[in-house]
C-alpha cells in the first residue's frame, strides 16, 4: 500500500547539493515525488511510496550530506498523489 509524506528539512541545505541527493536517494527506495528549496531557506519534499521507503528516506535526511547541517525534519501526512518520478523543481 502507498503512503504519502510532506517534509520540511530545516538547516544548511542549499547549496550543498542536498536535493541531487535527495533525488537519488528516493530513486533508489523507489519513491516518487519531488523535492525544492524555498526562499526561507529550507528544503521541501513531497513523496509517495511504501511505508518502509518513506521512513528510510525520512531517517536518511538527518545524515543526507556530510556538508549539510539538518537541524529539524518536520514530516506530516500528504494526500497519496501519483507522481511518473522523483523530480527537483
């Protein structure tokens, strides 16, 4: 069954190429989405998957990059969306 999640990564995430890897990384768990930096400084995601692919996508964030600093992940429940990939916007 598909799960859906919101995130907010708070920290040193931009420019440290924190949404390359957050793309590949979900790829990898074979989550769909998408990722992007807003003006705040901050990271959003938004992804669907299993429950399993989202909690380790999730886990992973805290320790994405050596050169990013995540001080907070904030994760809610997202409405299950169908993405055709995990993209960077």
């Amino acid at each position: 069954m598909k799960s859906a999640i919101r995130v907010r990564v708070i920290g040193l995430v931009q420019g440290v190429y924190f949404r390359a890897s957050t793309q590949i990384k979900a790829n990898k768990l074979d989550s769909t989405g998408w990722v992007k930096n807003t003006d705040n400084g901050e990271a959003h995601i938004e992804a669907t998957g299993s429950e399993e692919s989202l909690k380790k996508l999730t886990a992973w964030l805290y320790k994405a990059l050596q050169f990013a600093l995540v001080k907070q992940v904030v994760e809610s429940i997202a409405m299950s969306e169908s993405f055709d990939g995990f993209d960077i916007l």
